[in-house]
C-alpha cells in the first residue's frame, strides 16, 4: 500500500508576526522620544525584550491570545477610523460601518491564528 503525503501551508501567525515587527520598530521609535537618554541598543534590546513579552503572552494561553488580539484589533480599528474619517468628512455612518467591520474581521483572524499551527498534512491511499 502507498500513501502519499501533502503538505498544506497557510499563514497561520503571520499576522501577529507582522503586528509584532511593526510594535517592535514603534516602540524603539517611541522609546527615542522620552526625555531621558537610552543608547539606542539598550533601546532596541528593551523594545525586542518587550515583543517576546507580548508574543509569549500570545501563544501561552487562549486568554494572553484573546488580550493580545483585542489590543491589537483595536489599534486596527484606530486606524480604519482615523482612514475613514478624513475620507469621508468625518461622516458617522460611514465610520460606524467600516469600523465594526475592521473590527470583526481583525478580530477573527486573530482568534484564527492561535488555532493554527501554520502546517496541515494530508495523507492520501494511493491503492
């Protein structure tokens, strides 16, 4: 008998992974803005040490998931809204709607990510 093995790659944790590079570059950003003086690898060392931390709560537990995926989604919605508004005039429908649809969307994929593993394999009967 033969059987045949497949592998199914999907994107998995991407998502937060791009979420996580984008955090670290704003916190080492945001990190140069304070009034005392870091050197900036203390800076970048703080700001990596800081996205473990949010990755480790991410992937430790389905409520570090959930918490990490709202903080996020709400940042997303931040900036759907602050699109839409100056698109549209400051219109309130037109927010409403694009916003809770960001914000479902986000939100979905988010909770998506931590059940997947990011490889599928799919064994077939070659008979």
């Amino acid at each position: 008998m033969r059987y045949s093995i497949y592998k199914n790659s999907h994107g998995g944790i991407g998502l937060v992974g791009i979420e996580l590079f984008i955090t670290l570059i704003l916190l080492y950003m945001i990190s140069g803005m304070l009034k005392i003086t870091i050197h900036p690898a203390i800076r970048l060392i703080l700001s990596i040490i800081t996205v473990i931390i949010i990755f480790e709560i991410f992937v430790s537990s389905k409520i570090g998931c959930m918490i990490i995926s709202i903080f996020y989604t709400g940042i997303w919605t931040l900036i759907a809204y602050a699109i839409t508004y100056n698109i549209t005039g400051g219109d309130k429908i037109w927010i409403a709607v694009i916003g809770v649809l960001v914000f479902l969307i986000s939100y979905g994929l988010h909770l998506s990510c931590w059940y997947d593993s990011g490889d599928d394999y799919t064994i077939t009967s070659m008979d």
